[in-house]
C-alpha cells in the first residue's frame, strides 16, 4: 500500500493572535489557515446549519489538496438520538456536498447518555450510507458501543481514537480501515491542556506506521489556543521524517 495522505488540524480554523504571525497576513482565516495545515474538522455544523453556497465558498478558498471533516448536526444525534432523522440528514447532506470533492469524511459524535441499540444503530447507518459515500467516523461516548463492532464493518464506518479515552476501545482507531481518525481533546484538562513534545513525537512515529487510505489528527483542545500550535508542532515532525 502506498504512504497514506495525513490530514492535520484543529476542530475549527480561528486563528489566534499568539499565532498569527505564523500564517500568511492576507486572506480570510480559512485560506490562511489553509495555507499551513492540510485539513479542518467544521464543528460549526454541529451547531447550525449552513447554506450549499456557503459551503461551496469555503471549498473554492482552499487549495486543491485540502479536505473538511463535517461534523453532523446534534439535531441528529443529541435531539432525535439517530432515530427518524432522514429528513434531518438529507438536508445536512444536500448542505454540505457543496464542499465537492473537499469534503473528506462526516464526522458522528454521539453523546454519553446514548446507549447501543442494534437495531436503531443499522437503521441509522442504512439511511446515512444511501446519501453519503464518504468516509464516515465515529466517536460513541457509552461503553455500551464497543458492541458495535460488527455493524462498523458492515457499514464501513470508522470509530475514532480519542484522548482523553471515552470508553474502553477508543484508545486506537477501529472498523473500516480507509481512514483512520484521531480526536485529540487535551489531556489532562480536556479542551485546554497542550500535548507535549514528548507526546507529539510519539504520535508522529505512529502515524507514520498506520495503514490507511488516509489519517486524521484533529486538535479539540482550543479553548486556551493549543490546538494550533499542537497541530503545527505535529505537521512539523512528519515533515520532518
């Protein structure tokens, strides 16, 4: 298998003023953001929808090679807990196809109240699959879903790995081998904490060790700032071997 694309980046593209100087001065955020890091996972989306066209702009700010995580919305999988959300998710999928041949994968985070049931996981995963053929990631917070394991081969869905660990299969990535994700969140205190060199260095090496189409490394830790300058420190070191 050739050397897979490694996407690096943060769980949204502000940048901030510590690190301004380290990005092109022109531009909106995006393009400069985009310009240093290869990849974004769009959190916004989790929150609110946006408009195709907007989408379709964001896509043209980018360089050819750049791709967008699209996190999909919490009305699918907070509010109605992946039940009866086809008219949700074909709307968010008609939304988001504008990013073209740039958006990369859809990310489904699900909160830690929700607990694996079989049958409303495959429901779930059936209808996503007939309008989605992108890499689909998983990230479940309940124990419960290390019963899924099955399904995510079935439906082809990766299940990503995460620090802080949610749950006791997460530490690594698992099902579908075309891309392999990791949601880093800050550790020891989630969203803030920076990772250090020591951390990175090893991250470095295991990525490069991966085998997979492609590999994520998303920051989550942006509340104090960290994500980026993580995010930059990593890319720095795999450009470096």
């Amino acid at each position: 298998m050739s050397h897979p694309r490694i996407y690096i980046g943060c769980a949204g593209w502000s940048i901030g003023r510590d690190f301004a100087a380290q990005f092109p001065a022109q531009g909106t955020h995006l393009q400069r953001y985009a310009l240093r890091l290869t990849g974004v996972e769009l959190n916004s989306s989790f929150y609110r929808p946006h408009r195709r066209t907007t989408y379709e702009r964001w896509a043209q700010s980018v360089p050819q090679d750049f791709r967008f995580s699209v996190k999909i919305p919490k009305r699918i999988t907070h509010d109605l807990r992946l039940v009866g959300c086809e008219a949700e998710l074909e709307i968010f999928m008609e939304q988001c196809s504008g990013l073209g041949e740039r958006l990369r994968c859809l990310l489904v985070q699900l909160p830690p109240s929700l607990v694996y049931e079989k049958t409303v996981t495959e429901q779930f995963f059936s209808i996503l699959r007939e309008r989605c053929t992108q890499p689909v990631v998983l990230e479940p917070r309940h124990e419960s879903w290390v019963n899924a394991k099955q399904l995510l081969t079935i439906y082809e869905i990766t299940q990503a790995a995460v620090d802080p660990s949610r749950i006791s299969t997460d530490r690594t990535p698992q099902g579908a081998s075309v891309v392999k994700y990791w949601r880093l969140h800050g550790s020891p205190r989630i969203y803030h904490s920076p990772y250090g060199p020591d951390y990175l260095e090893t991250l470095a090496t295991q990525l490069q060790a991966v085998q997979a189409e492609s590999l994520w490394c998303i920051f989550d830790n942006t509340a104090s700032g960290a994500a980026l300058a993580d995010a930059l420190a990593l890319s720095g070191l795999l450009d470096g071997k």
